[in-house]
C-alpha cells in the first residue's frame, strides 16, 4: 500500500503545499511529509482529515494506494487487468 504517495499526488494536483494541507489538517507539515514519504503511518482520524481536506472520500484513497502486493496472490490477475481502468475511473470521478 503507497498511501504517502496518494496523498502527495493528490496534494499536489490540487496544487495545494505541504504547509497548506498540514494547516488545514491541523498537523505540522514535518508530519505530512513523514506521511507523504511512508515514513509515518497516521491513525485513521487524520487521514480522515486528510481526505475531507483533499475532498476524497477516505475509502478512494484507499483504494488508488493499492499494489499487487496488496491482494491475495490468487485473486492478483483479476487485480492487474481491472487495476488500471478502475483507477483511470476513479481519477475521472474525483478529478484526479
């Protein structure tokens, strides 16, 4: 799971800083940055924050942090045929 790299990518896209999504998420951006770098796991009232503060529901953000090695190795060529549409999807939806 890459959920730093969501996170940032998002951020990112919505042209927002570090500081200004840190301020509005009430963290430090010292913090955000551990996160965005997958050095920081944080616990589920902050990414709560964080998806109100992207305007992404929490369980997309979930879900586009995704890799194979998330899914169970039987259902993982399933996983790489729909991974990409599906996401491509999502994008559209949320303006990713």
């Amino acid at each position: 799971m890459d959920l730093g790299t969501v996170i940032k990518n998002i951020r990112k896209d919505r042209q927002q800083t570090q500081n200004e999504l840190a301020a509005n998420c009430d963290i430090t951006q010292t913090y955000l940055s551990q996160i965005e770098g997958n050095k920081k796991e944080p616990n589920l009232s902050v990414l709560k924050k964080i998806s109100a503060c992207l305007d992404v529901p929490l369980p997309v953000l979930f879900f586009l942090s995704l890799n194979e090695q998330d899914i169970d190795p039987n259902k993982r060529e399933a996983f790489k045929l729909l991974n990409l549409p599906l996401k491509n999807l999502v994008g559209d939806v949320f303006g990713l």
